[in-house]
C-alpha cells in the first residue's frame, strides 16, 4: 500500500518536472529563432530568397542566353509558337536562370534570364515563345518607409495615371538604384521575375486595364491555366501569381477559357492554384525595385486580403519589411513600385480592384512611430 502511494507520488513528480521541461523548451525554442532572425545579415536574407528561385546556372554570367540552360520538351507547341526546335511534334528549348546576390554594404541583387518557361503553354494562335534577354540588378530590398512614399494620388483620376498605366514600372524608384543591362525595350513592362524564370509584367493590358476584369467595352485577355500569355514580341508572362511557379506542371495545358473553373473566376482558380501544404510567407519572384514578391499567405497562414497599399506592397514584419503579395484583387501582384499610399477609392481600370485601402499594423505603427 505504502509501496504504490510512494510510486503514485513519484509518477507525478516525474510528470510535473517533464511538463516544466516542456514549457521551458518551448520558450527557448521561441527565443532562438527570434534571436537569429535579428542577427541575420541583409545578404544571408537575399542568399535565402535567391535559393528559391529554379536557376540553371551560378552568376553572374556574361550573357544569360549564351548559357548552357535546362532542356525543356512539349509537344503541344508548333512550328510557329515554339521557341526552340521542333523535331517530330516535339518542341524543345531551353530554360535560363541565373539569380545573385553581390554582397557589400549595399547587397544587390542580379537577375538574368531567357525569359523561358520550364513547363508546356497553352498559347492563342497567332502568338508565339521567343527568348528573351532580360538582365537586371538592384538594390535587395532596399529599405523604405510608409511616411516617404513613392505614390501617394489623392484624387481617382491621379490613381488612375499611377496604377493603370503599363508602362509605370519601367524605372523603380531611386532608392533601389536599379540597372537595366539588357535593352529598355523588353524591360519596360517588366515588373519583376517569377522563381519559374517567368517574367511578371505589368498588371495592364496593352491598352491600361485589368486584363482579366475589365471595365465595360474591353476584351478579357486569353492565358492558360498557369495564367499566362505571351505578348506580341513572344514575351510569355504573368500578370497574376499562380501556383506553377511553386509547382510546375508536367504534360500539355489546357487555356483557362475552355477550364470552367478558371474561366468562370479566375482570381479565384489563380488562388486554388497554389498548394495548401505552403500557406505561409513563400517566396514566389522579386520585383524590379528589389521587393520580395510572395504568395497570398502570411507567415501566420492568413490570406492577404488587406494591408496593402495602392502598388499592393506590405509592411509585413515588426523589422520594417516590405513586399508585394499575390493576392486575388486589382493589380494581383505589383501594380507600381511602393511604397504607396491608402487612398479610400480604388482605380477605375479594373472591375475586380479594392475600393479602400488600409494600412498593416506594422505599417501603422510606423506611421505613428
Ligand atoms: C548573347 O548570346 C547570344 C547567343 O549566343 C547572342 O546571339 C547575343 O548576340 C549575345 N548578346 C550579347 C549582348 O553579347
Ligand atoms: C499534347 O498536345 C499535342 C498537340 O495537341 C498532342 O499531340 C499530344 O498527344 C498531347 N499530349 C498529351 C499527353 O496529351
Ligand atoms: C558582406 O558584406 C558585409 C559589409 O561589407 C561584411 O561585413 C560581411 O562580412 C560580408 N559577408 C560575407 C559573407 O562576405
Ligand atoms: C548603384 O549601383 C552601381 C552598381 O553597383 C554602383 O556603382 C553605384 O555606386 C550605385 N549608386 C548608388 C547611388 O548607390
């Protein structure tokens, strides 16, 4: 009797101490990553970013298209869309990526790619693949604040010449010192680069609307179900995030006109796309004014829905961080190089655009801070 009371009281000793254990643990567990996260340098945090991206080579590298790349196939290419060779229905190219970071007590980052996807396209006809030479560098997220803003229109009509405007990201703001070393030409519309080696143009259309939710008298743009086109010049794009770039799909794709799910709401289908296994803060491209570009998740696992300013550009973290996240409104992913303002109208391009904006907590507390 004595014996199993003795064992009884020994059982919850022994108990007490393992859930002190525990909740110590978890504490320190807390503390450390907290602790690294400060002490990380700016070009750790690029090197992380960059490692994201599917490169094919180490750069920086002379000329990204003379580059041995990453054979591509896809048989649903023709002799008039496919952007390599085609021998017995099979068209075959290369995809080139390289992606460095330059360490000094500026980091820069370097971007050089053929513009190629990794993956088959569902293109109109008519339209075509064509590498490209795309080759910036830019200051790695350059450091900016919610009370020095790039943007800040006051009036729908001053909105409206800022956001729906194609040309608008042709230069980034000077504080991301950017240099273009490829020609203006297939840079102008280029608003950042996909981890796919897809190139993420300016949310408009070549005539300055939401290409998929236009205003009355427009036609909505064709893409396929990764949603993207190419563009005259054989530029294949996005203009809104999709999961592809996480996950690239094998075999032929269909258009998103003929995939009712898409077709029928494609921001919606856009967001299905990404896998729910990375409902967190994901890396997805860097934009050309060297912000992160990052899934519609936060670290927390929350869907961005707010917080983001007119370009849709976050201060998402205590430290001052800023970046663009894909989300399932007008501009989807970068409509102008931030940080903008948050005006209470939306622009008139678009028939899928917010109506406010409001600031993150972070970016309020600066605000106040
Ligand atoms: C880069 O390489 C490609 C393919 O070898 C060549 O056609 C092009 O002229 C080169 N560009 C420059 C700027 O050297
Ligand atoms: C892909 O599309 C091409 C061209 O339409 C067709 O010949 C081929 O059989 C398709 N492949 C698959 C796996 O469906
Ligand atoms: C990167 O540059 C900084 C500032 O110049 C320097 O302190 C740091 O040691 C460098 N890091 C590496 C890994 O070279
Ligand atoms: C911009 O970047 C270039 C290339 O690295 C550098 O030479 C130049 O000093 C930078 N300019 C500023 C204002 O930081």
């Amino acid at each position: 009797m004595l014996g199993k009371v003795a064992l009884a009281i020994c059982a919850i000793i022994f108990t007490v101490f393992a859930i002190a254990a525990t909740v110590v643990l978890s504490l320190i567990s807390l503390y450390i990553p907290n602790q690294s996260v400060a002490s990380i340098s700016a070009y750790q945090t690029c090197l992380t970013v960059a490692s994201k991206f599917a490169t094919t080579i180490s750069g920086p590298v002379a000329n990204i298209t003379a580059t041995t790349g990453v054979t591509v196939t896809c048989s649903q290419l023709t002799s008039s869309s496919c952007p390599g060779s085609l021998v017995n229905g099979i068209c075959t190219w290369q995809r080139k990526l390289a992606v460095t970071c330059i360490n000094g007590s500026t980091v820069r980052i370097r971007v050089q790619s053929n513009a190629l996807p990794g993956r088959c396209a569902s293109v109109p006809p008519t339209t075509f693949l064509k590498e490209q030479n795309i080759d910036f560098e830019v200051n790695f997220n350059p450091t900016v604040n919610v009370n020095s803003q790039t943007h800040s229109p006051t009036t729908q009509s001053a909105l409206d010449d800022i956001v729906c405007s194609i040309t608008n990201q042709q230069y980034a703001p000077s504080g991301s010192n950017l240099t273009s070393y490829s020609s203006v030409a297939s840079l102008g519309t280029v608003a950042g680069m996909s981890i796919d080696n897809v190139p993420i143009l300016n949310v408009n259309s070549a005539v300055d609307v939401d290409p998929f939710y236009p205003p009355a008298g427009y036609a909505v743009e064709t893409v396929d179900t990764c949603l993207a086109h190419p563009q005259t010049n054989g530029v294949y794009h996005y203009h809104m995030a999709s999961g592809c770039a996480v996950s690239p799909p094998t075999g032929n794709l269909s258009s998103c006109t003929t995939t009712p799910a898409c077709s029928s709401d494609i921001a919606g289908y856009a967001l299905s796309t990404f896998p729910s296994s990375a409902k967190k803060l994901t890396v997805i491209g860097i934009a050309k004014d060297g912000h992160v570009i990052y899934e519609p998740y936060l670290a927390s696992g929350n869907i961005v829905t707010s917080g983001i300013d007119i370009c849709n550009g976050m201060f998402y973290d205590s430290i001052g961080n800023y970046a663009y996240f894909a989300t399932t409104k007008y501009p989807y992913v970068t409509g102008c190089f931030g940080p903008g303002n948050y005006p209470s109208f939306g622009p008139s391009c678009t028939t899928n655009g917010q109506s406010s904006y409001t600031m993150s907590v972070h970016a309020a507390a600066q605000a106040n801070g």
